[in-house]
C-alpha cells in the first residue's frame, strides 16, 4: 500500500510502498507497537510510518550503522 507521510526532520513529505495492511495500520494508529503489529517491515519502513523519514534522510541527520568510530590515538 503506498503510503504519504511528511518527514518529522525536513516537513518533506514523501511516498513509500509498504508491505501493511489496513487493519495493522488500524491497530497501530489504535496504540499497538508497530513491531508487534507488523513484524514482516524493515527498519526503514517502521521509521518511515512513525516519522516520516527516509532512510536517506535518517543517514543524513545519524550517519549509518556502517560509519565507523574513529580510532583512539
């Protein structure tokens, strides 16, 4: 299902195809965590319904899990 939501961190807004059916949506926007509701999305998607953000965005403003800490000397 496509989903528009505007980014919490640029007030972008942006559309993602999600893997989420109408009633997990429904149960979620109900107070249901999103991993209990939806366990089949990725990270970037669960970040993507709570707040917008791409991953894109999220690796602009925290860096990835890739970027290495630097080296103590």
């Amino acid at each position: 299902m496509k989903i528009t939501k505007v980014s919490k961190m640029t007030g972008i807004e942006h559309t993602r195809e999600i893997d989420i059916t109408e009633d997990q949506l429904a149960r979620w926007r109900d107070g249901a965590f999103i991993q209990d509701v939806a366990p089949n999305l990725s990270a970037d998607d669960r970040e993507f319904l709570i707040s917008g953000m791409t991953p894109e965005e999220w690796t602009a403003a925290f860096g990835s899990d890739t970027d290495e800490e630097p080296e103590e000397q």
